[in-house]
C-alpha cells in the first residue's frame, strides 16, 4: 500500500470474452499500479488459477464477467469457491447488461464480495478493488491469527503438564519452533543458577553443564548449549529483582557458533521471562535472519526516550560495546510484559507502542521499522493443525512473551519439588549404609544395591538394615507407604528404631509387633511393609517376619528358585501377628529381598511379575553380587518406584 492508501503490487484477474473490455479493464488497473492477468473465458481461468495455485502465486482478486460464453459467471465463481485452495479468492462480478436485484444476489449468494456495474468511473473500479483486496488481508490476518493462538494455546497445554524440567524446555522450545517456523532452544535458571535446557532439534537435554547419564557419545555435543547457558546465566544474575518479560538480540560474533545449524554462525534472538519473585528465569532462544535486523542509526538520528527505560543487560551492553558490527544492533532491545498485567503494554527503548497487536510489525531500535510482515496466504494449500506458521518475524513478540511467561510460572513448582526430591534423597542416602559401609557381618556375605526412582517420579520410603545381634545377621529390606519427602522421614524412624530394638531383642517376630507399635503411636495414618530375616552363619537356620512385603526368594547355585511362605498384616495396623517362618539354608543358597519397585509395572499382575522374578533369578549367575546386578539389568530401567535389594549367601 502506498502513503495514498492505495495497494501496489497487487495481481487482478480479468475475465472477459470481449477483448476491448479487458483492455479497457487492464488499462485502470495498471494505473493504478496493479498487476493484470487477463483471461476469455471460463476455462482458460480455470487453468489459469491452477497453474498459479502450484507456483504458488494464485491472484488477490478476481474480476469476472457475468456472461462468458463457456459458463455464467455464477457458477465459475461457485466453482471456485468450492475449492478449500481458493475459497479465500476474492470474487468480484460485473456486466455491461442491465441486471435486476435477483442476479445480483445469485452472485452473492455463490460467493462473491462485490458486484460492478461498467461501464464504471476508474475511482470506482480501483475502489472496488481495494475494498475486495482490503476485506481478504484482513480476513487473512485473522486466520492466522487464529491459527497462532491455537499454536500457543496448545504449547501451554504441553508445558503446564511437563513432569519434570526437561519435558517443560522441550515443550517450550517445540512449541516456539512451531509459533516462528525456526529452531529453538528454552533454557530454565533455577534460583541458584543452575540451567537446564531443551531443544526443538534432536540435541542431548541439558540438566546442568555435565551431559547428561547414558547420553550416546554419536549425539551432538552439547558445547554450544554449555556456552550459551553461562551467557543466558549471567545475563538472569544480571536480572535479579525484575519480574516481567524482556527481549533482546545477541550478534553472532558473541554467540557461539553452531548453536541453531551446524556450522553457521548466527544472531540470537533472546526472550527472557521472569517470575514476580524473581526466582524463575526462562530464557526462550531463537536465530535472527539476517534480513530482520536492522542497521544501527547513527546518534544524531536517535529518537529520544519516552517512556520508562528498561535497562538493557549489563554484561550483553559490555560485550556488544567492544565488538559491534555493521549491520548488528549494538544495544540490546527490551520487550518489557508485565507480568501481572491482564493487557500487556511493551515499551522499547526508542518509543512506546501504543497498542497490542500481534500482527503489527514492532518498530525496531532508533524508530527504525521491523521486516515487515510476511504475507499469509490463505489462498494456498491448507496447512496441517501442526505446522508452523512461517515467518520468524512476524511480530510474533507478543506470543513468545506469553508462552515464556507461561513456561517460567510452570517451571516454579517443579523446580520446589526437584529441591525436596533432591532433599528427600540426600536424606535418605545419609542414613541408608553404602555397600562399602557394611558393619562386619561374620559368617555371611551380604550385598545391598539401592536405585533411586526415575527423575520423573517422586521419592519413595524404601530402606534395608543389615545387623549384627546376639543370635546372628538380622536384616531387613521394607518400604513406606507412599511417595513424599514424609515418606522418607518415617523410613528413617523406623530403620533407627529397628537398630535401637534389637540391640537387646533379636526375634524378627518381636521385633516386626514393636515397630507396629511405634508406627500406630506416632504415626497413625502410615503404613509400612518389612520383611526381617534372622540367619544363624554357623547352622544355617533362619527365622522369617513378614509384614505385607514381598516374601524372600531362595535361590539355588544348582538352578531353581522358590519363595519362602511368609506372610503379615502391613505395619501401623495394630492387627495381631503370626509366628515367623523357619528355614534352613546351605552355602549353596543365596537368600534375596527386594521391595516392590523392582518388579512393579503398571498393567501387568503382581503375581505375573513376581513368576517373571523367579525365573531371571534362577538363571543368574552364581554369586551374591551377579545375582543382584542381573535383576537390575533385568527389571531396572525406566522404573517409577525407588529399588532396595539385599541378598544374602553363607561362608
């Protein structure tokens, strides 16, 4: 459109079977700085239009003659709109005939925006065709529009069900990718600075500088994700205090290369949220394209400031000072959003926007405007719901700040529960004896592995206690009830409690009614499940309580295995409970206890996985230590429940 409010560069097509009316019709358009494509019939403008539809370059408006010789009109223009490709054509009829009220609405009524009676005034024509054109941008600008929210609003839905900080940075950087049509990477700062990031491309999630556990050494390497976390670090400690939504861009000589392609060096794109606490930075990141970032205005042309001036970065302004470039902004440019308000107001540092709108281009630093914004065409062939609507700069701030915003209060919670996962651990790691801690146990070998729950997962009361009384080597492997960083505390009680009880009491049967006792005293809405086993090393005799666990697994060096019948109410019942079991063991035995996380698997039958149990036990190695490792390599992987195993073999 020129500064008369006129459109330029715009494609009419004609449809007219007498030659002189096109002309004459071709000759006001082009003055008035139209394209024409001028066409005799029906379906000669049917072939025109597909041909154009697979170049890709379908016209923005359409004149047609009411009476072509090969079909009225109406019906060309029905025909037209019944194509999903071209159903956003704009269609304006028009005859030389004098035409009653009735033809007018059977034009309308197949479809057509306007009708046009020629001979007509130039002005009138050009108006027509404006108005046409005008009502499809604008209709365009709406549907995608549309689609962007949809894009958005599904790129919420995803973060806000993340279980874990990897899953929320990959749905923000999947989601981003998909709201701008390019690569992305989301980068979390916890409150203590620690990063974790996700990719839209097929990278290695980043959960602190270290590659993550099992991480195969063909993906790529996660260099560039390191470097730019510190950057992304410093800039968030920069922060500290604000609250809100900021924007800016990092030239490439500062950013590290590589980053979004192999091997290209690229501007960085930065959206930075943070939370009203100030806890929580999100950091989404993105490449500029070089065409979308304008060349710096020298001092004197600088607007001055009108509003409130966010503070560009201070450690970005000291490197961007001592390296500018031609045709890279040296100062960054703030998108401030506040984060409390229902109506966004953004303000950059060389002047205020007066309104939110999301397909308005912004204007840039020193009032210089944006790239503008890349042409919808809904004429074309119809996109899938999931792909990206293209156009990185297509003022798509405003969507980027929401979904930030949205990804940062989404990562407070999870970033409080990997806190009290990581306490919950650190606990119960701290009163749980390592395998190398294991207090002397004469007479028998003794293995305990312990594997904490996936990262997904929350932490879990599982515990094992090896110890040696009176009568021989007491151990015991159980679990309490329930997932919580509670959980662990009453494992610890209870372990403490079994130390301290059989100091002077070694019957398991005893020993499994006192820590009944204890749990119904000081913790009545808890249960627990042990399994205690007595073992004299110099007979081989053993005594067995079960209380709601797992019963243990007698494994044979020979081959074959077989569950000791050993049974009890759960701990923290008060329900009276029976005799223990006794057993004889021989050096050719190996005695296993495990707790439930193990082998439980959702959708399959306990009593199907304890079968499955036996038999890997029976065709392990022989060996305390092959023994456990088997069943781990086994059963362990991908599990949602802590694992404690013991297994116990005389000699």
């Amino acid at each position: 459109m020129d500064g008369f409010g006129k459109q330029s560069g715009t494609t009419v097509m004609v449809v007219d079977d007498v030659s002189t009316n096109r002309f004459a019709m071709g000759a006001v358009l082009r003055r008035a700085g139209h394209d024409v494509v001028p066409v005799a019939s029906a379906g000669e403008a049917l072939n025109e239009l597909d041909i154009r539809l697979r170049a890709g370059a379908l016209p923005d408006v359409a004149l047609v003659d009411v009476g072509l010789p090969d079909m009225s009109g109406f019906e060309l223009c029905r025909l037209v709109k019944a194509r999903p490709s071209m159903a956003a054509l704009p269609v304006v009829h028009f005859s030389a005939m004098a035409v009653d009220p009735g033809d007018r609405c059977r034009g309308l009524d197949a479809g057509a925006d306007a009708y046009l009676t020629v001979p007509a005034e130039p002005s009138e024509i050009e108006a027509v065709v404006r108005a046409a054109v005008r009502g499809a941008r604008r209709r365009s600008a709406a549907e995608v529009l549309a689609h962007r929210l949809t894009l958005l609003s599904e790129a919420i839905v995803t973060v806000q069900t993340a279980r874990c900080l990897g899953e929320l940075a990959d749905a923000a950087a999947a989601g981003t990718a998909r709201l701008t049509g390019t690569p992305a990477v989301v980068f979390v700062i916890g409150p203590g600075g620690e990063p974790h990031w996700g990719s839209s491309l097929r990278l290695p999630r980043g959960d602190g500088f270290a590659r993550p556990a099992g991480t195969p050494t063909a993906l790529p390497d996660t260099a560039p994700q390191v470097a730019a976390a510190r950057l992304i670090t410093r800039i968030a400690e920069g922060r500290t205090g604000r609250t809100g939504v900021h924007s800016t861009t990092v030239p490439a000589s500062l950013w590290p290369a590589g980053f979004f392609r192999p091997g290209v060096r690229e501007d960085a794109r930065l959206v930075l949220a943070f939370t009203e606490e100030g806890r929580t930075s999100v950091c989404v990141a993105m490449p500029v394209p070089p065409a979308a970032v304008p060349l710096p205005a020298p001092p004197s042309a600088r607007r001055p400031q009108t509003g409130p001036r966010t503070e560009p970065i201070a450690a970005y302004d000291r490197l961007a000072s001592r390296a500018p470039q031609a045709g890279v902004l040296a100062e960054p440019i703030p998108v401030y959003v506040p984060f409390a308000a229902h109506r966004p107001g953004p303000e950059l540092l060389a002047e205020p926007m007066p309104a939110y709108d999301p397909l308005t281009p912004r204007r840039r630093h020193n009032g210089v405007p944006a790239a503008p914004m890349p042409a919808y065409d809904p004429l074309a062939a119809r996109r899938p719901p999931t792909a990206p609507v293209p156009g990185p700069d297509s003022g798509d701030d405003a969507l980027l700040a929401r979904l930030a915003q949205a990804t940062a209060l989404a990562a407070e919670p999870l970033l409080m529960y990997q806190a009290e996962r990581q306490i919950a651990l650190t606990l119960q790691h701290s009163f749980l004896p390592q395998p190398y801690r294991l207090p002397a146990l004469p007479g028998v070998k003794v293995v305990v592995r312990y594997v904490p729950a996936s990262r997904q997962a929350e932490i879990g009361g599982d515990f094992y206690a090896a110890l040696r009384t009176r009568e021989g080597v007491l151990t015991a492997v159980g679990d309490v009830v329930g997932h919580s960083l509670d959980a662990a505390t009453v494992m610890v009680e209870i372990r403490h409690a079994l130390r301290a009880y059989c100091v002077e009491e070694s019957d398991p049967g005893v020993l499994a009614g006192r820590l009944d006792r204890m749990l119904v005293h000081y913790h009545p809405d808890v249960t627990a499940t042990v399994c205690l086993t007595l073992v004299d090393p110099g007979t081989g005799r053993g005594r067995i309580a079960n209380a709601g666990h797992i019963p243990p697994l007698v494994v044979r060096d020979g081959g074959g295995a077989e569950y000791v019948p050993v049974d009890g109410p759960l701990l923290g019942l008060g329900l009276r409970r029976p005799k223990p079991t006794e057993l004889v063991l021989t050096p050719a035995d190996r005695l296993l206890m495990v707790t439930d996380g193990l082998i439980e698997s959702r959708g399959i039958d306990l009593d199907v996985s304890l079968k499955q149990l036996r038999t890997a036990a029976a065709d392990a190695p022989p060996g305390v230590d092959a023994l456990c490792d088997t069943l781990l390599d086994h059963f362990g992987r991908d599990h949602e429940d802590d694992i404690a195993m013991l297994a116990l073999r005389l000699g």
